[in-house]
C-alpha cells in the first residue's frame, strides 16, 4: 500500500472509531480526525481563523488555536473544544466576505480605522480611508490584545470583536479636529490661535496642517491639557474661555510704535508675546514665563543681530514691530513625510490623482505628502523641477527625477535613504524602487531639494 493511501486509510479507520454518534452531544477536540472536522475547519477558515491552506480533517494545535480564537472572539469559553455551543456559533455565524486587508480603500476602511483609534491602535493622525501598512501593524496590535491570529487583515472575526470593544468604549467625538480637517471650523480655531499667539502663519488657511496641529499643541500644554495637536470638545472649550477672557489689543499707532520698550525687569502678555514669537522663530528655548529675564535679552539680541538691527537686547519699536511681522518658515519633517509615505504603500495609480481615495499620479503623490506637512510644491514633475534646489547627492526627503517619456523630466519620486525612493509608478501604484535598479539608474536625471 502506498504511504498517502495508508494515511487515508488510518484516517477514515480513525473517523470511525473518534467521530462522536449523531445522538451525543457534540464534541471535537485534538487528537481526532473525521470529515466534520474538515468542515469545522473551512468554516474557521471562512471567518478567517483557520490559517493553514487545506482543511485537513485532522484536530491538531493549529484547529485548537483557532477554535479558541473563535471562541475568545463569540465570547465562549476558550476551551479549544467544539462543544455544542461552538458549533452552533460556527453554523449561525456568517462567512467574511468583506475582508479588509492591505490595498483595500474607502467607507469601510475609514470606519475600521475610527474604531482602531477609538480603541488606541491606530495612531496615525488622520483617517485617511486607505488601508496601509499603518493599519495593518494597528489591526495585528488589535488582535494580539484580543487573542486573534495576528494577520493584519481585518476578517470578519477581527471586524465583530473591533464592533464589540469600540461600542463599549466612549463614543469618539465627531466634533475633532485634527490634521487634514477644512473649512469654516478651521478658520474660526486659526483666528482664535492667532488671538491668543500661538497661530503666527500670516494667512487663515482653513486647512488643518502641521502648523496647526503645532499651534494647538502648545495651547494645550500650557493651559494643562493632553498635549495632542488635535481639538476635541475639552480643547475647544478652553480655547473659547482662554479667547473670552483675553481681546487682541488694536495695532499701535506709529507715535506708540516708537514708544514701545521692553527690557530686562518688564513683565505682563506683551513680554509674553514677544518670548512666543522668540521661541517660533528659534531663539528662545526657555518656558513662556511673561517676565523679561536675561535669557529673554539674549534672544532678542541674536535677533536683533540676524535682523541686521543694534543688538540691545531691549525691545524697542522697531525691533517689535520686525519680530512680531516675521512669519517663521515651514519646517518639513522629512520622518514624518516618509511615515506618511509608508502608510500610503499599495495604493493606486490613477493619471491626475492627488487623494489616498481616488488614488495617485507620481507627481500628486509628492504634493500630497508635502501638503500634510504644511509645504506647498508645485503640482507637476516639470514645475517641481524648475523650482527645486540642485543636491549632488540625494538625503531623505529630496525629490529624484527621472527621464521616462521625454529627454527630460516626466517621473518623481522621494528619496528615502539607502539608495531607495517611494513613487507611485503607472504600473505598481505606490511603492519603493532602488536608483541602482538598471531602469531607473538609466533614466536618472538628478536630485532636488523642495524644502
């Protein structure tokens, strides 16, 4: 007898002997083998927690994890046996036909990533309704805290849990805040952070970047409150008193204007303004205290040297009006933009796309990650290259350039250390390459500074 028919043979002879009678009470565990267990199995494997590829027939460790992480999930007794309980659960239940997984985008995905950030795991800062890998390491950390096969792919056994914990928790506020938000609620929270001094970009944008979100940050930690970036009902709420309590003075007159002198011993929010702005602009590392100290002299000095003005250290008219009038420049976190890129892996190609929804063009994929770090870039490869700076050799952030369809430049991507850059290509949608790759090294044309 051939050894795969002895097998078979010991496994039907086993099925006989192991396969409980129709009359007793369901129960299968390790050790037997029998055809209800092979469709014990590929139901497991419908709700995705039965991770080997065949049905097999066979209880061994691998049915027992899976039967326990079925029953952790239907809030069973984690036994590892089908009982009659588990069967019933495993009958009744429905197979998951609307599995979420890496690559996956819209309604569905914005929804699994609101419950993961309710709950704590997924803490990136927007719901962007692209399912990435940010998502997936958020769902794995999920379903390691729930006793779930740590797939990263939310199944439907993932997808009942997730419901169950978020709807016991604290409803998240639809109210927040956060990076990537517009409109009027922007407007209004940008015109209140600039009343107080913390929003110091000339213009009231309406849109929610990292200027914001630092903006926000800083509200918060000095009136005590969890250091965020983001505005729930709490931040908003103290902003409103903070405002209340506090008008903008009217801009001076020229005669004030030459009037205005703060030196050492000074006090009050004027000084108070003056340090904030000291600190946006890098030169003040100290609390904001209100108090004209000799640490505040020292860093109005370096500005009044940078400013090409007397170095005083006092605060006269001029010096006022030059530091309060001086937007600081936006600072691109080049870790941030490449987590940014990371989380945006898989998705799409889609010719003139821009958004994590609809997809992205090589080009439009750079303006949006530059855009959620508060940069503007021009939106397409030509323009990008005429206002980039020239670098001889690429570093972290840079955009590379490449000639695919014309002498000159017609590709983009950004640069993300050991000779790789993340792009989205016509053929692979967002992914990384290597310059050395001999398509790529070919077709190079050089590298670009932005920022």
């Amino acid at each position: 007898m051939k050894p795969n028919h002895a097998f078979f043979a010991a496994a039907m002879v086993s099925s006989f002997f192991l396969a409980p009678d129709d009359s007793q009470a369901a129960e299968w565990k390790t050790g037997m083998s029998s055809p209800e267990i092979a469709q014990i199995q590929q139901r497991l494997k419908e709700r995705g927690f039965f991770t080997y590829p065949n049905a097999t027939g066979y209880f061994g460790a691998i049915t027992e994890e899976a039967v326990k992480a079925f029953q952790r999930a239907m809030h069973l007794p984690a036994t590892g046996i089908v009982d009659d309980a588990t069967y019933l659960k495993l009958q009744s239940a429905p197979a998951s036909n609307d599995e979420l997984a890496v690559g996956s985008h819209g309604a569905a995905v914005r929804d699994l990533q609101h419950r993961l950030k309710q709950l704590g795991y997924f803490r990136y800062p927007q719901i962007t309704g692209y399912y990435g890998v940010v998502t997936a390491d958020a769902v794995k950390q999920f379903q390691r805290a729930n006793g779930l096969p740590a797939t990263g792919r939310a199944d439907r056994g993932t997808l009942e849990r997730l419901k169950q914990k978020a709807t016991s928790q604290p409803a998240e506020s639809t109210d927040t805040l956060t990076i990537g938000s517009r409109g009027d609620g922007v407007r209004k929270l940008q015109q209140l952070l600039k009343q107080l001094g913390y929003f110091t970009y000339s213009d009231i944008t309406g849109y929610y970047g990292v200027l914001t979100a630092d903006a926000v940050r800083r509200f918060q930690r000095d009136y005590g409150l969890p250091a965020t970036g983001a505005v729930d009902r709490q931040t908003a709420a103290r902003l409103a008193s903070a405002a209340k309590a506090k008008t903008t003075p009217p801009a001076p007159t020229k005669s004030e204007r030459q009037a205005v002198r703060f030196s050492i011993g000074a006090l009050g929010d004027d000084v108070k303004r003056i340090q904030t702005k000291l600190k946006e602009l890098g030169y003040f590392d100290e609390g904001i205290t209100g108090y004209y100290g000799a640490a505040t002299a020292d860093a109005v000095r370096r500005f009044q040297q940078a400013a090409k003005l007397p170095a005083t250290g006092v605060v006269d008219g001029e010096t006022y009006e030059r530091l309060l009038g001086q937007a600081p420049a936006a600072k691109l976190d080049v870790i941030e933009l490449v987590a940014d890129a990371a989380e945006l892996l898989g998705a799409p190609y889609v010719w003139g796309g821009e958004t994590p929804e609809e997809g992205f063009d090589c080009s439009g994929f750079i303006f949006y990650l530059f855009q959620q770090q508060g940069v503007t870039v021009p939106r397409t490869v030509a323009l990008m290259w005429n206002a980039g700076t020239s670098v001889s050799s690429p570093e972290v952030g840079d955009i590379v350039f490449f000639a695919t369809t014309t002498n000159g430049p017609s590709h983009a991507g950004i640069y993300i250390g050991n000779g790789q850059f993340i792009h989205s290509g016509a053929s692979t949608g967002v992914t990384t390459s290597r310059l050395d790759q001999p398509y790529w090294e070919q077709r190079y044309l050089g590298a670009k500074r932005l920022f």
